[in-house]
C-alpha cells in the first residue's frame, strides 16, 4: 500500500522538480541545444552518426543534471562542500598532469580506452572553481580592496589557473581568468585595479614574449592576422570566414553548405562557420540573441539571488558564456586567435556539453532558492 501511494505522487514530485528551473533561462539553453543537434544531424555525412547521438545523448543528461542540482540547496553546496571540491578540483587537474593524454599541444584530456570515451576535466572544474572562489569572495566582501585580499584571492585562482597553463591550454586558462575578472567585479573591487592590471600586463609583455614556444607566437600573431600564414595557422580562421559569407543571408539549408566539410573541426571548435554556412545571417543572428538573452537573465538571477555568492556564482557564469562565446565566434570570423574554445551549448563534445549543463544548473539553483532557505521535497511529502 505504502509503495502505491509513492508511486501516485511521483507526478506531483517531478512537477515540484520543474518548478526549481528558471522558464527564461531554460528556455535559452533548450533553443541553444536543439540547434547544436539540429546543426550536426545537417552535417551528419561528415561528422558521422555518432557525434549526432552523442550530442543529444549528452544534452539529455544535461537536462537531468540540471533538474537534479536545481533542486539542491545551493547555499549548502557553497558553505559545507567548498573544500571538497577545491581537492577536486586540484586532484583532477594533477591528475591530468600525469595521467593525460596529448591532443595537439594540450594535455589536457583523461583517455578511458575500453569504454572509447575521453574526458576534459577543466570542463568540469569550471564549476567547481566558481562555487569555491564565490565562497571566498563571500568570507572577504568587507575588505575586498585590501592588497592581502587581492593576494589571497590571486592565489586561489593560481592554483586552479596554474595548473590548466602547466598542462599547456591557453584556452581554457583564458577563460578561467575571465570567469575570475567577472566575480571580482560583481564583489566591488575597484576599477583601479583593473587598469594596474591592464599597466602590468603592458609592461610584462616585451618580457614574456621571447619565452613563448614558436608556435604560441604564430598563433597569436597569425590569429589577428590569419592572411599572413594562409596554408597553415591561417588556414582554418579563413576558410571560416569563407563558409560564414558562403551562407549569405538565409543560408544553405540544413543540409547545404560544402566549404564547413573541408574546415577542421568545424562541428566543435569552428561550429559557429558551419551553423553559419547553413542558416545564414538570420540564423547566427538568433543565435546571438539568444546568448545575449542567457546572459542577461544569469545577471538577473545573480541580482535577486538570496546570498552574495548566489551573486557571484551566477556573475562567474555569464563571464564564462561571454568569454567562450566572444572568442569562439571572434576566431570564426578570422578576428581572434585560434585557440581551442568552445561555444556554450553548442561545439560538439560530451566534455563541454555536459559540463556546461552542470554549471548553469548551479544558476537555476540560485533563482529556485533565491526566496526560502530550502524547497525539500520527498515522495513521502
């Protein structure tokens, strides 16, 4: 009698779940989603099958991490597990260090050879890094000006940044160091600091240069300048820009476009020329609104979030999104260098799709919570 009575409440269970999601932001993300899967189903002859199946695969287990992690209480995610995932946050990135797999020049990836799968862990302590720096930023908000804040603060995000650098991806370091500036900002610190910061980096360059390997120097320079190495580091950011005019205004249809096919990876790291060639300026123009729209509603969540790192938890992710967003489509569009980023909700990969899920999840958390201490609700209720 006792499991009949569980089994009919399951319906009220699983719509009180659905009442911890943001609609806006939700909605945001779903249309993201459905366009990385429609996008690569168009450009299945090449991308194959399984990239197709795995992309929806993922992004369905996305949904269900997000409605899992909604319905927690972030603030006892922040205050009692913090230091648990600053140790796993280390413990995977060191892990990375001696256990992982080279792609290119980044060693960055966990290779799993009998199940066929591999993983980028820095994917995943993104959200990890944003739950504990938003607790520290949480313990020194009174005195976040003060130079041995700053110091403490530097060296949290050092170590985490640190150590992505070590494993020789720039990329994903970058966008750590934007996460970072944006939760700083949201916590007040002054804009002093930032045009120090700007100061330094100006007079550190002449001095870092000449220690950057060969290649770190033509990416950088042929990044803004891809015509000048046009067989080589220019290659790709070209043909990018070739396939995004190639779509025109309303693009090629679905299955259109033939210049994507010979762009390299272009379902990940160059999505945006592919999704481009295929559904034209119309197409990348929803799809920007639509990141703009997240963005914006990940700010207003962080607004009216019940405790401070409710506010920078949801600051940290809409610098995430923006840094990712800006550099991935700056580097499509033969603006930026090329280094690896992908597109939130969008570049194909299990890593990235999944890890993206969870942390805007932490996001839907704060807006469910943002009134009472906690929603609990049981089969028993």
């Amino acid at each position: 009698m006792r499991t009949i009575e569980r089994i009919k409440k399951i319906p009220s269970f699983v719509i009180n779940a659905f009442r911890h999601l943001d609609p806006v932001l939700f909605a945001c993300t779903s249309i993201l989603s459905v366009i990385s899967i429609v996008t690569l189903y168009g450009g299945r002859d090449d991308f194959g099958t399984r990239a197709v199946l795995m992309q929806a695969a993922m992004t369905i287990a996305g949904f269900f991490v997000t409605v899992v992690v909604a319905n927690l209480e972030y603030q006892f995610i922040v205050e009692k597990l913090w230091p648990l995932f600053m140790l796993m946050s280390v413990g995977l990135l060191g892990l990375v260090l001696v256990f992982g797999s080279t792609v290119g020049t980044n060693k960055s990836w966990i290779e799993f050879k009998g199940l066929g799968l591999t993983v980028q862990p820095s994917e995943f302590v993104k959200a990890s890094f944003i739950v504990t720096f938003s607790y520290h930023l949480y313990k020194v908000k009174g005195r976040i000006n003060r130079p041995l804040t700053i110091l403490g603060l530097g060296i949290h995000a050092c170590v985490i940044i640190g150590l992505i650098v070590v494993s020789g991806d720039l990329g994903v370091a970058l966008v750590y160091v934007g996460i970072m500036l944006v939760m700083l900002f949201s916590a007040g610190l002054s804009p002093l600091y930032y045009a120090g910061g700007l100061l330094l980096v100006g007079l550190a360059v002449p001095y870092i240069w000449p220690h950057l390997e060969d290649y770190q120097q033509r990416r950088i320079i042929v990044g803004f300048r891809p015509e000048l190495d046009p067989l080589d580091k220019g290659f790709q950011p070209l043909l990018s820009k070739k396939a995004i005019q190639s779509g025109g205004f309303f693009g090629n249809g679905i299955n259109g476009g033939s210049i994507y096919r010979e762009l390299p990876v272009s379902e990940s790291d160059f999505f945006f020329a592919t999704f481009c060639e295929k559904f034209g300026f119309v197409g990348a123009f929803l799809l920007i609104t639509v990141m703009v729209v997240l963005v914006i509603r990940l700010l207003w969540i962080g607004h009216i979030a019940a405790k401070e790192y409710g506010t920078y938890i949801c600051a940290g992710i809409a610098g995430m999104v923006i840094v990712q967003a800006t550099e991935n489509i700056g580097m499509c569009l033969a603006m930026l260098p090329v280094i690896g980023i992908t597109l939130p909700f969008l570049s194909a990969g299990g890593s990235s799709i999944l890890a993206i899920n969870l942390t805007v999840a932490m996001a839907h958390s704060v807006y469910s919570h943002r009134l009472r201490k906690s929603y609990t609700y049981t089969l028993d209720t």
